[in-house]
C-alpha cells in the first residue's frame, strides 16, 4: 500500500483526538496506510481497518525511515529523528520549543507547520500531496548532515574546553597544598 504517513502527538500529549481524528479520516478518504502512535491511544481501535494502525509506541529511529511523512508535535527527539531519518514533517506545534523547532523546518524547507486549529483532513490531502511531488534533496542534504555530525564528541570537547579554563582561572585562588592532592 506504500509508504505510511506517520502521526505521533508525543511523549506528554495526553489530548490525542484532533490527530487520531485526522490520522483515520486521512486514511479514510484517501486509503493510505497511517500509523498511529501514541501511549493514550486505545490500540484495539479499527483494529478490522487494513492500513491503519495503532500503537502505544514504536521506535522512532527504526519507523520514520520507512514513512512517507511523519506528523509530529514538533519536540526536539521526533523533529531530529525525521531530520535523520531524511522523511519530510508536518509539525504542529503546542508548547515550549516546538514553535521554534516548527519554524526551522520549515525555514530548511524539509517540511511544514500547521497550528493544531488548522490540521485537518484536507490540510493533510494537500500537504501529502505536496510531498508526493517534492524535490527532496534538501531533506537528504540534512539527513546527510546530521548522521555525519559528531555532536556528542564535540559537546564533551566543549565541556572539557570551559573545565579546563576555569581549573586555570581559579588555579591561584587554590591554595599550594591543595593542588598537590
């Protein structure tokens, strides 16, 4: 049936309707396959629909490679795994640092933000088409980016760096028999 089109509302979404609601009339109207993944969701939804499943969780790292486009609350976790993953997003931000993550995608062009009032069945319809027929080289470019990024051993560099200038900038304050221990 193809690629699915992935909906996650988060780790901390407990209000789940308006992207359950969209993610089975999508699949409804159209017949593409949608996973659902959310821990508040009843798993024994439509269990009898072929092509739309419910989940309390999936790893992200495995599923968003094999998705077609991936709706998300814009957190930090699901908005690098599609940047990894090299899959386009549809961002819906709600709190905290997602409206900044949304703007960024869609600044890099490898996705779109749409406000929780606007997500709907037909927004999905157009911005899936969108998708369909979207250059993707940025989203591979940025794909490419992230998996070649050494973040984490540059992070402890850093670390290291401003540990190593405060020991100096403190070294006199020291006294002589305690920085011999």
């Amino acid at each position: 049936h193809g690629k699915p089109i992935v909906f996650t509302a988060g780790t901390g979404v407990q209000e789940i309707s308006r992207f359950f609601d969209v993610a089975r009339g999508l699949h409804l109207e159209t017949g593409r396959p949608v996973i659902f993944v959310s821990m508040f969701a009843d798993t024994a939804v439509d269990a009898a629909l072929p092509g739309f499943r419910v989940y309390h969780y999936l790893d992200h790292a495995q599923l968003f490679p094999l998705a077609a486009a991936v709706v998300h609350n814009g957190g930090i976790g699901a908005t690098a795994q599609c940047m990894r993953a090299g899959t386009p997003q549809v961002v819906v931000p709600l709190v905290w640092d997602q409206p900044d993550n949304a703007e960024r995608v869609e600044e890099l062009g490898i996705g779109v933000a749409v406000p929780l009032g606007e997500l709907s069945v037909e927004a999905m319809k157009a911005i899936c088409e969108k998708f369909d027929t979207m250059d993707r080289k940025k989203v591979m470019l940025v794909a490419a980016a992230i998996r070649s990024d050494n973040a984490i051993g540059r992070a402890v560099d850093y670390a290291e760096e401003i540990i190593r200038d405060w020991m100096d900038s403190t070294a006199e304050a020291i006294p002589e028999q305690a920085r011999q221990r």
